[in-house]
C-alpha cells in the first residue's frame, strides 16, 4: 500500500498501467492525503482509496475491504471447485445444494436483471461462455460443440433459489450451470464499500475492473471525478463524470477478447445467439445507486444496445441511467 499526495500525474499512474479498467478517478488537484491499495482479485485488480489523516487507521480499512472482495470471489467463483457456484455446477442435475446467504441474494439479484432485460442480462451462460473464453481459447468453438452446449441449458428461468432461516440453497434444474461474472463483481464491491462505511470511513473509492463505487465525497467535499477509458485507446480518457454516493460499471468489447481470421471476439455473450454480441457499441458507461445494479445493467446495455436497453430502465424502481456509449 501506498499514500500518496492527491495530483494528476499520482491519478494517471493509478489505472493507467492496469489491464481491462475501464474506469479511472481522476482528482485534478491536490487535496489531502489518499492511502491506496491494489490486489489481484476476481482475474483484475482492485484498486482501493481511502481518504485519511490516519495511516494505520486507512490500512486497517482497506485491509478489510479487500477482504470482502476475496470472500466474494471465494463464494462466488466458477473456477474453484469448492466455491458456492462450483460445488453447484458440478452437482447431479435434480440436487439441492447448500449456499451461503450471499450467494443465493445475488442469484436472485442475477434472476431479477435477466426478467427485467428479457434475457439479455443472463447468469446461466457458463457452458458457452467456457467456450468462447478468450482467457482458454483463440478461436471460435465448433460449430456442433456450440450448438450442443446451448441446447443443453434451460436459461435463467429454470434456476431456483430457496432461503429458510440461516439456510440457502440452490436447486439445479435440468439444464442449469451457473457464471455470476456480469454481477458478482459488483456485489462485493458494495460489499467493500459497505465495510468501510461500517468502519467509519467517510471518503473512498473502490474499483474492480470496469466497476467503481464512490462512499462520500471527494477531499474537500467536491464530487469524485472520474474517467472512462476510450475503448479504441487504452491510455486515454474519453470522458469525466462527477460521482457522490454512488456506483459506475462499464462493458465493452475492448477488455477481454481473441482475434480470429480478423475478427475479434469478445467475452460479453448474446444469449440469444450463444456467442460474443456483436454491434456497433465498443463500450457502455451506466450508473446506479448501488454497484451490483450498474454492473449487471452495464452488460444488459450492451448486448440490447442503447434505445432498447433505456426502454427497459424506465420501468425498474432503481432505474440505472447510461450515461456515455462508445
């Protein structure tokens, strides 16, 4: 971890260098002290900030927060066999499995996005999503090996969720594998956030990748400011937005993806056509009040595109608002 003064070559040096972050605060002028810590989690890096006069008492903070994002990732995780999500897509079709309070709430967040975007928001994709992962492969899956994947999953509809008392589980319907990668990361950000509010932090900034929650104000009570990455330039910014009290996520096709015979292929899948969205957006910017929201909204937006996906915000409670498209 390290402090450092609050100027804009320190900001430029905090995402600038960092794989697939999307977002970036910027703080254009000095304004107290930052204490800052990044660690590998959830296959980026996190970056946390912490507005303090205290070293010692900001370490504890962060330590704390980013042990939130560790336990989210335990949890959730479809890599790890022994996580909620693993131990649930290795379990006989028909099987009630155990699972943490947490997992089944942002199962049942994940259930809610995908009936609110009509399935473009989906978190049973991972037999496709296995197959296009630019993490594993460098070009498209066979065609039948494709076809037999998707026509072996039943869609979000199928998944049940059940909680009574201290007990969760899940029951895996014929047909359902679980990926919580478009909302898990914005739930333990909120977590992270959460943590710190709870230890009295007043002032701070976590980020994960693309997603970003800002607790309070920026030093000297201004809005945070930050930046979106252009997606055809990875050193540069193509817009700043004010932040008070709130969560930013941003998808798009620049982050992960393969090239293939000139085509690039990117991680964020259409479910209706089991296969990386293709359009004429290279990324989308959504706020919302709380990160699990903007992360699931931002990928939903970018698979039904701008028009489609503000007519189906205006009818949810916690509408998110897209805010730049790219």
């Amino acid at each position: 971890m390290n402090d450092v003064r609050l100027d804009r070559r320190a900001f430029l040096g905090l995402g600038a260098g960092i794989l697939g972050v999307a977002l970036t605060p910027v703080w254009l002028r000095p304004a107290g002290r930052i204490h800052r810590l990044s660690v590998p989690v959830m296959g980026t890096i996190a970056d946390l900030a912490v507005v303090d006069s205290d070293a010692g008492r900001a370490r504890v903070a962060l330590d704390a927060a980013a042990g939130e994002l560790r336990h989210v990732e335990a949890l959730m995780t479809r890599f790890v066999a022994s996580s909620d999500v693993g131990r649930f897509n290795a379990a006989p079709m028909g099987t009630r499995v155990p699972v943490s309070h947490e997992t089944a709430e942002v199962v049942r967040a994940a259930i809610g996005w995908a009936r609110a975007t009509g399935g473009a928001f989906d978190p049973t994709l991972e037999p496709v999503a296995r197959l296009w992962d630019p993490a594993f492969v460098d070009r498209p899956p066979d065609r039948d090996v494709l076809r037999s994947a998707a026509s072996e999953s039943r869609g979000w509809t199928a998944l049940e969720v059940q909680v009574r008392g201290d007990a969760a589980w899940l029951t895996r319907a014929p047909g359902t594998a679980l990926d919580l990668g478009g909302i898990a990361k914005g739930w333990g950000i909120d977590r992270a956030a959460d943590r710190l509010a709870g230890m009295g932090v007043a002032s701070a900034l976590v980020s994960v990748g693309g997603d970003l929650a800002a607790l309070g104000a920026a030093p000297e009570g201004r809005p945070w400011r930050v930046g979106i990455r252009d997606p055809r330039d990875p050193e540069g910014i193509i817009r700043t937005v004010e932040l008070t009290d709130g969560a930013l996520a941003t998808s798009g096709d620049y982050e992960r993806w393969f090239e293939h015979d000139g085509v690039r292929y990117a991680h964020i899948l259409d479910p209706k056509r089991a296969a990386p969205h293709r359009g004429v957006l290279r990324s989308v910017t959504v706020t919302a009040p709380r990160a699990v929201d903007a992360d699931a909204a931002a990928t939903a937006a970018f698979v039904l595109g701008h028009d489609a996906a503000i007519e189906r915000f205006d009818g949810l409670a916690e509408r998110p608002r897209i805010i730049h498209t790219a």
